[in-house]
C-alpha cells in the first residue's frame, strides 16, 4: 500500500497508487495517463452533490481504469490476442488499451449495443464481433471462442478489479483524505462497486481515512438481480430474466462477483437501489442541466439520489459523490430516439 508522503511529486494519474495496484514491472505498464477524474460540486436535487467525472478517462468511460491494469499485465506475460465480451465501454476500452499494447482483440458485444460505442471499438483495430440476443448470449459466445484463444475478460480479471480501487483513492486524496458519506455507484457486472468497497478498505486500513462511506448500488429496474437478491438477504446472485433498459451497461442478468458486490453493500451500510426507466431519463435530464452529458447508465445515480434525499435516508449534512462512467457522446444514437419520441408524444392529438 502506498503512503500519502509518497504522492508528492508523482505524475496526476492513477498510477500514482503504483504500490495498489499488483504490476512488479513498471516498463510493462500500458497506459494514456488515464485517472486523476475531476470531482466536481454542483447543485443537483437542491444541494451540493459531488460528481466523481469518469466519464472523462482517456476511452470516455472508467473502463479505462480496469483496462491498463490488465493489459499491463497481459503484455507482461507475452499474450498477442485476446477475446472479451462486453455490453460496449468495456470492449471499447480493452480495444483502446490493447491496441497500445499491440495485441490483437477480439471484441464481442450484443447486436443492440449503441452504435457509438461499436464505432469506437472497430476504430481501434479490434476485430469487432456483434452477437444477436443478450448480454448474456454475447458472454456464450465469447466464452465458446475462447477454447483456443486466451479470455482477457474484465469481469473476470483480478487485474482489472485491481484498478477499479483507485477510484476511491482518488475520491479520498481530492477531498483532502476525507471520505464522504454515500458514494453511489451503477452496477452491472459490479466491478466499480467491488472496487470502491476494496479501495476504501485498503485507506482504511492504512489510516489514512477515519470512516467507511456507505456504498449505494444502483441497478435499473428492468434488470435487478443483484436488487432481488439483497431484498431477499442471499448471499450469492442468481440470475433473473429481465427486460431491455435504456441503462445498457448495466444490463446483466448474473453479474459473476455476486458475493463480492453484496459483502460490498452490506460491510459499509449501504444500499442497493432501483429506478424505473422514466426516473433514468428524468436523472439525464437532470445532470445534463448542470452541463454535464453521460449516458444513460450513468444517469441512474442522479436517479437514485433523488429519491433518497426527498425521502431523508440521506439527511441535508451528509456528503454524496456520484461516480459517472461513462461519456453520453456514446450513446448519443439512443438519446436522440429518446428524444425523437418524446417530441412525438408531445405532438401527438388529445382525445
């Protein structure tokens, strides 16, 4: 674990935490500078609300994070291809991250995913792989693809999950070494979540925060499996059969770090959200009117902050940091149907 006296001079990105993150071999790093997000206060829901910006790493989305921990660690071992599934910003980051590393990515991604990020992933030079049906079909094939080529999966991967910690380092060092109260975080695959639990675990435990934020877990309604399972007290997470939300990224039925994303939960008091698709869009609305422009999945948590202020699970002196993660530009095609069909609706005749 790194020491705060050790920070100073180091360069303002996440590998900054070197000591954190698990690659022996600094000449190994893959890696654009990614990290050292701003967090920024504006006035959301009628207080001060801190947004952790991840959305403004190197791919536009935190992905980035994961990514040049694995591939650093990839490159290390001599890998020269690799496959991963991903609903879309995880491919495009593993794209990125391995284009630098020079290994050849084989990116699978569901039929439906935006076209944004599609684009993005082909522009990096990855063999692009468009899966009909779900996420979870596109994790099948992927997996069956995998028999003779190495799965660099990030949902996977201890090295990606690695990176993911230094989200909440970043947090603790941009408030002066102070944790806020909530953190809230949307979760699919649940690796920001598991990652916020273990960074500021790691802090902690060093001394160098006195006090664990509660971690809020933000899932859409029409897929909730990890919601279902934390109302029912279970300590794993069993798949459900779900529906489609303009929350794509977050769009998993079985998320495969169920224990971990409920330990997460519940050893720091937190809780574990859903919000309707309208409460998704409301949430956009919300962010873009304080100038910011995510994308879907990450308006959840602006969502989900509403309703825990308006009902005082959050009280008016508590700090709140929402973690954004992913940049709106990529999902613009779905916003304009979004709003495509708002304009009709509101056009439409009365009686």
């Amino acid at each position: 674990m790194f020491r705060r006296e050790d920070l100073a001079g180091r360069p303002a990105n996440m590998w900054r935490y070197h000591e954190a993150l698990g690659i022996a071999d600094p000449d190994a790093r893959v890696s654009f500078g990614e990290g050292n997000t701003p967090l920024s206060t504006v006035r959301l829901h009628g207080r001060n609300i801190e947004l952790k910006m991840d959305f403004l790493c190197p791919t536009g989305s935190y992905k980035d994070r994961g990514s040049t921990v694995m591939l650093s660690q990839l490159r290390s071992w001599g890998l020269r291809q690799i496959i991963e599934d991903s609903s879309g910003n995880a491919g495009a980051s593993i794209a990125a991250y391995s284009a630098l590393a020079g290994i050849q990515a084989d990116i699978y991604i569901p039929a439906s995913t935006s076209a944004g990020k599609a684009a993005q992933i082909g522009m990096y030079g990855a063999r692009l792989m468009k899966v009909p049906g779900t996420r979870e079909d596109t994790a099948h094939a992927a997996w069956q693809a995998a028999t003779q080529t190495f799965y660099g999966s990030h949902n996977w991967s201890p090295y990606f999950l690695s990176g993911m910690k230094t989200v909440a380092y970043e947090i603790a060092e941009q408030r002066g070494w102070t944790a806020p109260d909530w953190v809230f975080a949307p979760s699919g695959g649940g690796s920001l979540v598991v990652g916020l639990h273990f960074g500021f675990r790691d802090l902690l435990q060093a001394g160098l925060i006195d006090k664990m934020p509660k971690i809020v877990l933000v899932q859409a309604a029409r897929c909730a499996p990890i919601h279902a399972a934390w109302r029912a007290g279970l300590t794993t997470v069993p798949a459900i059969a779900k529906q489609e939300t303009a929350a794509e990224g977050i769009s998993v039925a079985k998320p495969v770090r169920g224990r971990e994303i409920l330990e997460a939960v519940r050893e720091t008091n937190g809780f574990v959200h859903i919000v309707s698709e309208d409460e998704i869009w409301e949430g956009l609305a919300a962010l873009g009117g304080c100038g910011v422009y995510v994308e879907p999945t990450s308006a959840v948590v602006a969502a989900a902050a509403k309703k825990l202020i308006e009902t005082g699970t959050i009280a008016p002196n508590e700090s709140v940091v929402l973690t954004l993660t992913g940049n709106g530009l990529k999902a613009t095609d779905k916003i304009v149907q979004h709003q495509a069909a708002e304009s009709a609706a509101d056009l439409a005749p009365v009686g």
